[in-house]
C-alpha cells in the first residue's frame, strides 16, 4: 500500500500538481511535510521551469506592436 500511495504522489508531481493540493490528496495536515516526504520526486521541476519561461518569450515576441509604434516608416 506504500508503494502505491507512493506512485500516486510521484504522478501527481509530475504532472505539475502542487504541493499543498497533494498534501491535501494524501491527509497531510501540513505541506511542508509532504515536500520534504517527496521533494526528491520533482526533479523534472527544472524542466518545468524551462518550458515556463520559453513559453513566456514566446508570447512575447508574437504581441502585436502597439498604437505608439511605427510599421512600415
């Protein structure tokens, strides 16, 4: 029953879920408990990042230029 409750947290973290959220899933009454439990299962958190703010990058070089700009000058 372990290993299971186990693999429904590594699959939560992964996946993005937060911490608190999981804590709650699993009857943790503090958050902190439950990230010090399994903080080793969220190493895909630096990729996460990484998509995060080349995602943001993105959106930004495909705003459209505003009212104050001149196209074609």
């Amino acid at each position: 029953m372990h290993a299971l409750r186990h693999f429904y947290a590594s699959v939560l973290l992964d996946a993005g879920e937060n911490v608190k959220a999981l804590s709650q899933y699993l009857g943790h009454a503090d958050p902190g408990f439950t990230l010090r439990v399994y903080t080793h299962l969220m190493q895909s958190s630096e990729s996460r990042t990484r998509r995060a703010v080349d995602g943001m990058y993105e959106c930004i070089d495909s705003v459209p230029d505003g009212p104050g700009t001149a196209q074609g000058s």
